[in-house]
C-alpha cells in the first residue's frame, strides 16, 4: 500500500500546484468548492494511475498486420510517458471497430523536437508497411502532440498523415514547463520561438482542450486560432488518458468521414 499512497501523494501535490499557477494566471484565487476538488481528485488518481502502468509500457509493442477496414491510427503518448499512458484510449477504440490502433513508445525527457520527430517519422513509416494503408491517423497527448506538430510542419513525409487529433496540446507552450527536466521539457516553455509556426498544421487537426488544465497555462495555449476545438469542461491534464468524455471526442473526430 506504501507505494500507491507515496504516488498518489505526489500526484496530488503536482495537481493542486498546477491548478493554484493556473489560478493566478487568470488573476483568480483558487477555488475549492465541490466541483473543483472532485476535479482535482480525478486528476490526482489519473496522475498516479500512469505512474503506476509506467513499468508496463517500457517495451516496445510490436507492430502486427490486421485487416485495413480503416486508416491505421498512431497514438502518442506525452512527455516522460510510454506506451502504458494510451492503453485505455487504445482499448476504447479498438472496442468501436477501430482495427489497426498502435502506441508510440516513448517521449523522453532528452532530446529535441526535431530528434522525436524522427523517430515518430519510422513509426508512422512502419505503420504503413505493415498495413499497406496509405495514410495514418494520429492521436497524440501533451508534448506528444508538439513532436506530431513539428513533424507535420518539418518533415517532407508529413503528407502521410490523414488527420490529426490533439489531446491537451500546448500549442504556444505552458509555463508549468520551468519544473520540467531535459531539453524536451524546456521545448514547452511558454513563448518559445521553437514552437512558432507550428499552427495551424498541414493537414485536418482538431484540437481536444480543458479550461480546467492544470499543466497547460495559459490553458487557450491548447485551442489556437485556425484549429477545430472540442472543449471538455472539468477535465485534468492526465485525466484525459482515462477520460471517457474525451475518448468520445476522438471517436468523433475520427469518423468524420473520408477526406
């Protein structure tokens, strides 16, 4: 029981320091009525839920054919994250007659956009191989959605890409990102010239997004202008990994028909 509480304690002071950054970036007091503090919980447990599946996800999955009734679909998991952080996601869809869903293995701490980015380049080549499919769909959270960004915005193979769905991106940046460690961490300051241009990318992008974002702040970093937005009201950071509101919101976007 030791280690779950040790977890579950650090979650929930990294998510009640988000919320009360987020709060003053607002130039608000922090609230903690009812609604807020079951948000914060869902947050926490979230938070402590991927620590704890992080063991799991440390080898890479290998990529086997299925029949293509539907693009492939590659999902990306945030920064520090593995593969462990999209299996919930993964099993949603795949429970809705989504065939050929694959989780990206992992975003390091180290390293720059440009280096993951390549490495995304070989997973979505890899992907295709296998399937014969001509295009892929991406599903990325976080940082993870930034490395999608520079690879649609960089890499003369981006045109592989059908759509892109993007799960609590910090588009501009967010000023939580002066706790995180690495040059990957760092790429996520808030108005770092790096992340210019990056929106909106080259290819159908709707992007996922919570006011109520403890980890990215500002939280309109996440719903740039020229990007379809789908805002989810009360949802953490984390929580979307395990959120059932935000799996619809991708299930949505990604039946939206041929393009």
């Amino acid at each position: 029981m030791l280690i779950p509480l040790v977890l579950l304690g650090f979650a929930t002071i990294k998510t009640l320091g988000g919320w009360v950054l987020l709060a003053a970036e607002r130039g608000q007091p922090a609230k903690f009525g009812a609604p807020e503090l079951a948000t914060y919980a869902r947050e926490a447990v979230a938070s402590a839920l991927m620590y704890s599946l992080a063991p799991f996800g440390r080898q890479e999955a290998d990529f086997r054919p299925r029949p293509v009734t539907n693009p492939p679909i590659l999902l990306v998991p945030g920064y520090t994250r593995n593969r462990s952080s999209m299996w919930f996601l993964k099993t949603f869809l795949e429970q809705r007659g989504f065939t050929n869903v694959h989780a990206m293995n992992h975003i390091s701490a180290d390293g720059s956009l440009a280096a993951h980015a390549e490495k995304l380049s070989q997973q979505v080549e890899t992907l295709l191989k296998i399937t014969g499919a001509e295009k892929v769909d991406i599903v990325a959270h976080s940082l993870g959605g930034l490395v999608v960004g520079w690879y649609l915005k960089h890499r003369e193979e981006s045109h592989r890409v059908r759509r892109f769905i993007a799960m609590g991106v910090p588009w501009k940046g967010t000023r939580t990102a002066v706790f995180a460690r690495g040059a990957t961490g760092q790429s996520m300051l808030y108005g770092t010239p790096m992340l210019d241009g990056l929106t909106p990318p080259p290819v159908p992008t709707v992007a996922i997004w919570s006011p109520d974002d403890p980890l990215v702040v500002p939280s309109l970093s996440a719903s740039p202008p020229g990007l379809e937005s789908v805002c989810i009201e009360g949802a953490g950071h984390v929580e979307m990994l395990t959120s059932a509101r935000v799996f619809r919101a991708v299930q949505a976007a990604l039946s939206t028909g041929d393009l």
